[in-house]
C-alpha cells in the first residue's frame, strides 16, 4: 500500500472531484437490504450523501443494517424525499443510470467520464440517479438529467444489481477525488520547433 494520502496528492495538482460533491440517489428503492449494500459500496469510496426517494418500505428500515457492514454512518445520514425534483433541488448536474436512451437527446457517458463532466459544467452538487431494482428508472425520470451514465457489459450477461451500478460509478468519483489534475504545457512557439528542426 502506498504511504501517499489523497491529501498529499492534491498539493500536487487540484483534483477533478471530491466525494462530498455527489449525492447518489435511488428512486424508489424497494428492498432495505439493498439500500444497505449500496451504502457500504458509497463508503468503500467516501460518498457518504445518499437520498431516498420513495422508499417502497418506508425509512428507517432495519434490514439495510447488517447488509450495510458498518457504513451505518450513511444509512443515519441518509435523507427521504417523496419526489424526485424535491432531492435534486441543490443539484447543479444530475446524471442518470440507465442501459436504454429511450430516444433522449442527452449525451451519454462511461462512469469514468462523469467526474469531468460535470467538472466541465462546474457543478458543485452533482446527483447520480439509480432506478427501482424491478424496473430501473422511468423516461420522465430519466429526462430530469443532463447525462446518461452507461456501463459497457458483456451484451451476453449484462445485469446489475443495485449495489454493484452504485460501485462503479463510486469507483470512478473517488479515482477521480485523489488523482490530482494534470496541467497541459501550451504547445512550443513555431519559432522554437523551427529551432528544434535546425538543430
């Protein structure tokens, strides 16, 4: 294991992402248990912003618990919203899961593409929307976002759960909190490559 915190990275260049910038939101989540998994996932990458929107169970639920694995801290955090406007409020750039575009006309990107993306927009509050475990998101839902986040799978076995999308997309924001940004030199002057050529 390297001895090189993400503090220590980010003096060497500001980073593309922090993880307190992402909420991940599930859409009417039907299983506690899954809700506990996803927290465990967030955590493993220091997302701790998680929001609710329509518990089919309600909330607090007591099976998201033990599946949660000592991420109790985000289920404690974790807030419940009857509407899905209502938890994207204070969100600059939202992002939704889905595998099929439905005929929308948003960009869609890779899990690693969205750190950027929604640097690019200088979001400060960026949502991730993650859709029911039965039937994903609905279109309406879907168009409330400014991009598509899509996972390339074997189009053989291309299934998900919940827990796992959640992952990926954590994974990549988290990749992109501790790495620090990379300054590009401007190009040479023609006159200083003419002299490179003379040489």
């Amino acid at each position: 294991m390297s001895d090189t915190s993400s503090s220590d990275l980010s003096s060497a260049g500001q980073s593309t992402a922090d993880p307190a910038s992402l909420a991940i939101v599930l859409v009417g989540p039907q299983m506690g248990e899954n809700i506990g998994f996803v927290a465990r996932a967030m955590l493993n990458f220091g997302l701790t912003d998680l929001r609710l929107v329509a518990p089919r169970d309600g909330w607090p639920n007591s099976k998201a618990e033990a599946p949660a694995s000592g991420a109790l801290e985000v289920l404690e955090k974790a807030q419940v919203f009857d509407t899905l406007p209502e938890a994207l409020a204070d969100c600059q750039f939202v992002a939704a899961t889905t595998a099929r575009t439905r005929g929308l006309s948003i960009p869609t990107l890779s899990p690693s593409l969205l750190p950027g993306e929604a640097a690019s927009r200088g979001a400060i509050k960026s949502a991730v929307l993650f859709g029911r475990e039965s039937s994903g998101l609905t279109t309406d839902e879907v168009a409330q976002a400014q991009a598509i986040v899509s996972v390339p799978l074997n189009p053989d076995f291309s299934s998900l759960n919940l827990a796992q999308a959640v992952l990926l997309v954590a994974y990549e924001w988290f990749q992109a909190s501790v790495t620090p940004a990379i300054q590009a030199e401007p190009p040479a002057p023609q006159a200083a490559f003419d002299n490179l050529m003379d040489r």
